[in-house]
C-alpha cells in the first residue's frame, strides 16, 4: 500500500472546511477523505484517459482546486510549487465511472426490495463511480433528498441524476406507474420534472401510443426518457421519440418470432442465442439508433448472475450483505448450479455481447451500468466493475471499455467536463492499484476516489457499509 493515507488525514481537514471550490463538507464526509489539498499531482501513473486511446505510462496528472490543470508525461508536466506530490508507481488513473443504470434500491430473489440511501452511494463512490443516473426510481423522493445531502456535502456519494417513477403498461408492480391514457403520461412527467426529475424510465408493458406521449410530455420539459422495453421494440421505440435503450439485446423483444406491436412474447433464449448480429433485421436497429442518435446502456453484470456458477464469487460481495441477503444470495447461487446443464441463459449471455459489439462497430454510442437489481448478485459498484470485465471479455480493448464507462456515459448526460483526464476536466478520478490495461480485475483495487478533486479512501467507505447491502 502506498503511505497517502497517513500523510493526508494531517492536511486535510484545514482544506477541506475552508475551500470556497468545495461544498462545506459535513465530520461525517471528511472522515473519508485521504487525499485532499488545493494542487494535486498524481506522478508516474499508467493513464487510461477515457478517449479510448492507449494507456500511458509514466503519466502526470495536475489537480488544481476541483479540476484537472495539466496531463502529460512526468517530468515534462511541471508540477506547481505547494502541491501535494503523490507518486503512483504501479497504478492506473481512469476517470471516474458514470454509472447509467444505477439504482438507489435494491432487490433479491426472495423478493427483498430495498431502499439503500446509506449503503449504495457509498459502494458507488468506494467502487471509482463518481456519477450515476438512477435510471428508474422507485421511491423518488428519497434519491431527491440524497443527492440534496451528497451535493451539500453531508454524506459522501456520487454526483447524482435522478428519474422519476417507472412509466408502464398492464403490469403490476407496485412501485411503477400504470399509464393506461396518454394523459396520465403527461401528468406524471410533468409532476416529477418539477420536482427534479431529469430522466424518466418507461418499462416493459408500455405502448406504443403512451410511450409517444410520455416522450413528447418530457421534451416539452427539457427531460429525457428511457426505456427497458418488450412490449416495443427498439426501431419502433426510436420512431416514438425514445432518448436511449437499456440492456442491449435483452430488452429488445423485436426479433422475436411471436412479437406482436404492443405486446411482450414470452422469453424465447433459443431464437436470441441464434441471432445473427450481421443480419438485417439487427443492422436496421443498428442504424435507426445510430441515425437518431440514441444511445444503448449495457448491463452485461446483471444478467451474468442469472448464470450458473457465474459471476465468480467475491468475498467482498458476500461481506457487504446482510446475513439474510448473504443467505438468499448463496440459495439463489445453489439453485442456479443445480441447472448447470441448461446452457441457453450462457448462449445468450454471449449473443447480448457480440451485439453490443456489433452495435459500437456499427457507429453506435454505448455506455453502461450495474442495474443492481435481479438475485441480488451484482451489487452497487462492484457490479460496475463486473460490467468492465465483461465488456473486455465481450471483446473491447481495457481502453474501449474505460470510455464506455466513463466519456460516452456522460456523453450521453451531457455533461461534456466529466468523463476523460485532460485540462480543463472536473477532476473526478479513480486511482487503481495494478495494470488495468494487462489485468481487467485490476478495475476492483480501488485505492482513491477523486470527485471534484477531493480524494476519497475508497477502502474505508466500502468498510463502512459491511453487512448493509439488503437493509439500508
Ligand atoms: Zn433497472
């Protein structure tokens, strides 16, 4: 481990009360601190810049206040007199992550459904994800009043864009808006775009008539909508006036044999696994996206944990749960073993990531997210880190997929000063301890966590929240 810590927590707390960049930060939020000065400089660091290009060794990087001053090769960058030399030999700087479908809540196979105020800003942050979209709420209010907190600096957290309630059709949950008139779509989005809904999600039973109507309800405001569809596809989503799709291929129920408009078919994982991505029934999705401009989320690290045996088990995961979910986790894990010989979820698994493959190379803007919902198994920011690996194993270059997750993420928020490591750029960074470039799983050693410039110790907010994940 390097010495940061110890010599930051002497300096810190001065800085951190009296800055005019910074947010007044609360004892609770300061006690995570372990980098925090006015100049930064990060020396002798492996960059990965969030453009897709190389990684480079040797790298200096400049904090100055909340914002990156200078990126370049060490020795040539000159550092500033006062700042707070920090050598980094044997790590990796990425940008911090912008997670595009990262929940607040939470839920497992035994139908545990949680609200985790305390526990998921504290794993995003922890895990290097320094901005998320909440991509379907259900307790609106509650991720109102903690990106409220997080802004004035009273919890620690990620910089948060909130969406309003699930928008859907006939289907019954009860946390999601029913919308059976175009009406009602527009009162619900206008309703929650005054209380600071900036997204809104539609969900699977949607129809192509409300879908319209909340789409047009929602640009009126200068909000955006997205969808996890079924009952529309993605061309027809797109002509209604969609802004992005989440999940890739498994969302998108259109190449289904059965698929009649404005309603979901039954799954059919046979026909998916078989999809040809060079066909044109998927090419003509490809390029009503690309024409359009909408983006696709990939949550590849959710649908991994319907696998068998899959995703390789984590102590760290296990150790953030509470008992009870630990126990639902390890049921869930057993049962899906014991269908290890049904290979179709695998099948198209593999198809879900040579389509979001075949959707980049086909000039599509992909970003993604963790969704840490399903059995339970991909947790708050470590399940963006799973959805890293996977997109490397998918077949993008460690640097693809750091700008997937970061520059095209906030791309797609439009937040053009987030997302990369040049001058001029809001210095959210992570701080990696290995090679991310040669080793993917090098992504879950999180050493510190800068947003806006402040350093978090990412070990001790992920330390903070053990046995929590389930409860709050
Ligand atoms: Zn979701």
């Amino acid at each position: 481990m390097i010495p940061v810590a110890i010599f930051a927590a002497l300096a810190l707390s001065a800085w951190a009360t009296s800055s005019t960049a910074q947010p007044r930060l609360s004892d609770t939020t300061r006690s995570y601190l372990s980098i925090a000065a006015p100049i930064v400089a990060l020396t002798n660091v492996t960059l990965i810049d969030g453009t897709g290009r190389p990684a480079e060794r040797g790298q200096t990087v400049v904090i100055n206040g909340d914002r990156i001053q200078a990126v370049g090769p060490t020795g040539a960058v000159s550092v500033p007199a006062g700042a707070r030399v920090v050598d980094l030999p044997g790590h990796t700087v990425i940008p911090g992550l912008v997670g595009m479908h990262n929940h607040t809540f939470y839920t497992t196979a035994a139908g545990r459904r949680a609200q985790l105020n305390t526990s998921a800003p504290r794993l995003y942050l922890g895990s290097g994800v320094t901005t998320i979209r909440t991509t379907g709420s259900i307790s609106p209010y509650a991720e109102i009043s903690l990106k409220q907190q997080i802004e004035a600096g009273e919890v620690p957290g990620p910089r948060m864009h909130i969406s309003g309630p699930y928008i859907t059709g006939p289907d019954a949950v009860v946390e999601r808006k029913h919308i059976t008139t175009p009406e009602q779509a527009r009162r619900v989005v206008d309703y929650w775009a005054d209380e600071g809904a900036t997204w809104f999600k539609v969900y699977t039973e949607i129809s192509r008539e409300n879908l319209r109507a909340v789409t047009e309800a929602a640009h009126r405001r200068g909000v955006k909508v997205t969808g996890h569809l079924c009952s529309v596809g993605y061309r027809e989503a797109v002509e209604a006036g969609i802004d992005a799709l989440e999940h890739g291929l498994m969302a998108n129920l259109e190449y289904h044999p059965d698929k009649v408009p404005d309603r979901c078919p039954g799954r059919d994982l046979e026909t998916y696994a078989k999809l040809d991505v060079n066909s044109e029934a998927v090419q003509s999705t490809f390029r009503a996206l690309v024409a359009k401009g909408v983006p696709m989320t990939s949550t590849l690290a959710v649908y991994e944990i319907s696998i068998p045996n899959r995703p390789p088990l984590e102590q760290r995961v296990l150790d953030a749960m509470s008992p009870e979910v630990r126990r639902e986790y390890q049921d869930t894990r057993r049962r899906l073993a014991e269908r290890a010989g049904e290979g179709s979820m695998l099948a198209a698994f593999r198809k879900a990531q040579e389509y979001e493959r075949a959707f980049v190379k086909a000039g599509g803007l992909l970003a993604a997210g963790v969704d840490p919902t399903g059995n339970g198994g991909a947790l708050p920011g470590f399940g963006d880190q799973r959805n890293l690996e996977l997109l490397i194993e998918a077949g993008f270059t460690p640097e693809e997929a750091v700008r997937i997750m970061t520059a095209n993420g906030a791309k797609v928020l439009g937040q053009a000063d987030l997302g990369t490591v040049a001058p001029g750029q809001i210095a959210d960074l992570v701080v990696l301890r290995g090679d991310l470039a040669a080793r993917p799983a090098d992504i879950r050693n999180v050493v510190t966590v800068f947003k806006g410039g402040v350093g978090f110790d990412a070990q001790k907010l992920i330390a903070s929240v053990a046995g929590l994940v389930g409860i709050r």
